[in-house]
C-alpha cells in the first residue's frame, strides 16, 4: 500500500481516471463481475487447480506431481488459510531434513499477499473494508454485511467463502512449486523467485496496466503474466509444453473426428485443445474444448492475422465495453459470427 501511495503521487493523472471509475459505478460494477465469475463458480476453482499444476509443471518440471511436494504444498495452504503459525516440527525437503517453520516464514512473507484475490479487489483501501475482511466467514458482522448488500457485497458470505477457495488454491500452488525447489537443491530466494515465476505476482503491474489495462480487460493480470511465462517455456523448455499437448492427445479418442468433422469445427474451437468421446445416437461426434489451460491462450490472443488478433482480443474486454461494441459491429467478437 506504501507502494500504491508512491505510485499514485507520481502518476496523479491515473489518480484521476480511478477516482472516474469509482464514481460513475463502472468500477463497482466490474469488480461484481469479476468476483462472481471467480468466486461463485465451481469450474473457475477448478481450471485455477489444474491450471496451477501446469504452470509449476511448466518452470519446475515433473517433481510437482510428487505426492510429497502436492501435501505438504496443501498443508502450508491450509495454515495459511486458517492463520496457524507454523511449528518447529521437521519436515523432509527432498533428501534433507528442515523446520517448518524455518521453511515457511520466507514463503508467508513473500506470498501471504500477493494472490489474484487480494490484488484485483482492494479490499483494505476502501473505508472499514479491513475490518471486515478480518471477521470470521460466518459471524454477525458479516451475517449482517450479506443481508444489507443482498449477498452482492465484496464481503458477503458467498464472496467471502469464493474468495478462501480460490486463495487456498493458489497457495498450495505456490506452497507445492516452493517445496519442489527447495527439494532440487534450491536456496530459499532462488525457490522463491521460481515460485513466483509459476505461480505469479499479482501486484508487480505498472500504474499504466493496474489503472487502465485491468478496467479495460478484467483478467489482463493473469494473461500477461501467463503469455510470459507460455514465450518462456516455448523458449526453454518447449518439449513440456509437448508433453502437456500428449496427455490430451491420450485422453481423447483420435479416432472420433475425421479430418472433414475437425474442419468443421468452429474457428473458437479449433484454437484450443479439443477431446473427441465418441459419438451420439445421431452420429454426430461429441466434443469437449476449451479447458483453461494455460498453453491454450496464445491461440486465444493471437489470430491469422492483425484483424483477427484484434477480434480475439476484443473477446476479452470487460462486458461493460464488449456489450456495446458487439451491437455496434453486429457481431459476436468470440464466436467471430453475427
């Protein structure tokens, strides 16, 4: 927040398009569109878990998937979310032996923070928000606080237990991806700076993109972040990103789509990855695509030409500017018909 403050000193004119953005509603209504998609919705939570493990796939390699890393990434979490301060009890870090709380203090410090959730809802800059925040999910003052916003409130129930979910999980990312370096014989700040390269500093924006570019595509935050770190690994690890693209390949049945069916496929479909499961009574083949993946949104963004990127883009600005724009255009910028 001291940083906020410096930020804003120096760069008043953004100061001026947030004070805009508060006034006029346009802020409090995206930050209710936001909050509901990744709080409310069971398959956001989902896509985040799987979406996680690809990205410490991604800069770590296959020790995240050791069941060791997964539960005591999942037990750093959990304290987390429940405020536990972490004993002295050792904990086995690859082939040696370290405290818990030696291994811990770094990481809470460095990420107890940082999350999507506390980023994009500033929450402790709005007037009695931190008091709020800290009230137990279910108590009075937050019994209170649903009843009074209609359970639409930032600090509603709902949001509240949306909101522990989606940080529980991208703590036991960052927590399982920490674990995995330390274990490769990592120090502290070099498994820490690995940490954050899969699993992402929210707040480390510019004023340019944290007042303008959020407003203008509510999750700008993750897809800058995450089109980094897919050029990284494309880079320097590109045979990972083969293998991911494998998995999928061996869970979908090849032979359900002919080359005529894939064709046919709509252009928003053949950009992502696609399972075949067979086909209905009326032979028509089944199809599941578009998982969240990570590795999927580059082909999102990235069109055949300008135009197209320009129209892929558009597809994910905040649906107080798409709405408009597509009834001005006649066209579904998404499905890129009219």
């Amino acid at each position: 927040f001291d940083a906020k403050l410096i930020r804003d000193s120096l760069s008043p004119e953004f100061q001026t398009i947030n004070m805009l953005g508060k006034a006029t509603g346009f802020d409090a209504v995206t930050s209710l569109f936001k909050r509901a998609v990744t709080g409310l919705f069971a398959p956001f939570h989902v896509r985040n878990y799987v979406s996680g493990n690809i990205q410490n796939f991604e800069v770590l390699g296959p020790g995240v998937f050791n069941p060791k890393n997964i539960a005591i990434g999942q037990k750093i979490a959990y304290n987390m979310g429940k405020g536990k301060k972490f004993g002295n009890e050792l904990i086995e870090v690859g082939c040696k032996k370290m405290k818990f709380s030696q291994v811990m203090k770094p990481f809470e410090d460095r990420f107890s923070g940082d999350t999507f959730y506390n980023a994009d809802f500033d929450l402790a800059l709005q007037s009695g928000s931190e008091l709020k925040s800290v009230a137990g999910t279910f108590s009075k003052s937050r019994a209170k606080e649903t009843a009074k916003t209609l359970g639409l409130g930032q600090e509603a129930i709902p949001f509240k237990v949306g909101r522990a979910i989606g940080q529980y999980i991208e703590h036991q990312q960052k927590a399982t991806a920490y674990i995995t370096a330390l274990g490769q014989g990592k120090s502290i700040p070099e498994a820490l700076a690995l940490t954050e390269k899969a699993g992402f500093d929210y707040r480390a924006l510019t004023a340019f993109e944290s007042q303008i570019m959020r407003r203008l595509i509510p999750f700008y935050s993750f897809t800058r972040k995450n089109m980094e770190l897919q050029l990284k690994t494309l880079g320097e690890n590109p045979q990972r990103i083969n293998q991911i693209m494998k998995f999928f390949e061996g869970v979908s049945n090849t032979d359900t789509l002919t080359d005529e069916e894939r064709q046919a496929l709509p252009d928003y479909l053949k950009d992502q990855i696609t399972i075949g499961f067979g086909k209905n009574k009326l032979g028509q083949p089944i199809v599941a695509g578009g998982f969240g993946t990570p590795i999927e949104q580059p082909g999102q963004l990235i069109g055949k030409g300008l135009g197209d990127t320009i129209r892929k883009i558009s597809s994910t600005l905040n649906p107080l500017l798409k709405a408009p724009m597509e009834k001005a255009f006649g066209k579904d910028f998404y499905q890129d018909r009219p």
